[in-house]
C-alpha cells in the first residue's frame, strides 16, 4: 500500500469516528454500485472525480456537495463527497467511482445493505 492510500485510510478511520456522531441523516440499506475513469473527467458540480472518494448521488435523497461516511456490510468505510449524479442513480443507490475499473470487480458490483452518514 503506497504512502497516498494509507494516509486516506488512517483519515477516514480518524474523521469516522467525529462524524458519524454528527450525522445529520443516516440511510440504511442503500445498494451501492460503482463507475470508471472512462466515464469522464468532470463531475456534475464541477469537480474532478476523486477514486473512492466522489460518489454519484440521487439529489433528491442525498444533496450535492454533502459528505457522506459510507460504511459496507462487511465494515470498510470510505470518507465520501456527493459530487455527482448518474442516469441510473435514483432513491437509495449511490455510485462510487474508482479508479481500477477491472480491480475487485465483483466486490464493487452490486454491494447491497450499505449504511450513508450525511454531514
């Protein structure tokens, strides 16, 4: 693991545990998918999409520009931002996008029961 991806590890677990206590909204059961690098290079508000840090959202359940503490199943917990939104993301479903589309594809496919903390 490269110096870049351990110290965003170490900060999601550190600003886990401030901010699912100041969770404004928790959704439970939300299906999570995910998207590429060839999708583009610009979010629908203007950003550049950041891997495992940007997700897609439904704004009408999830407001763009939140931050958001996505906790799987399995408990991984990304730091997230609502940075985007998507032709299939409606209601509880956001898309998270990674940079290795190929890696851990069936990980990243279909991963249902996921818990969002919006902040």
């Amino acid at each position: 693991m490269n110096f870049k991806k351990c110290f965003i590890l170490v900060l999601m677990l550190v600003c886990f545990a401030f901010k699912t206590a100041n969770a404004q909204t928790v959704l439970e059961g939300v299906y999570l998918t995910w998207y590429g690098y060839d999708v583009g290079n610009v979010t629908a508000t203007g950003t550049t999409p950041i891997p495992y840090c940007t997700i897609a959202v439904d704004p009408n359940v999830i407001p763009l520009g939140s931050y958001c503490t996505v906790v799987f199943p399995d408990g991984r917990v990304f730091e997230c931002r609502a940075e985007d939104t998507g032709g299939a993301v409606y209601g509880y479903h956001i898309d998270m996008y990674v940079d290795e589309p190929d890696a851990s594809l069936d990980y990243w496919d279909n991963v249902s029961g996921v818990t969002v903390y919006v902040h």
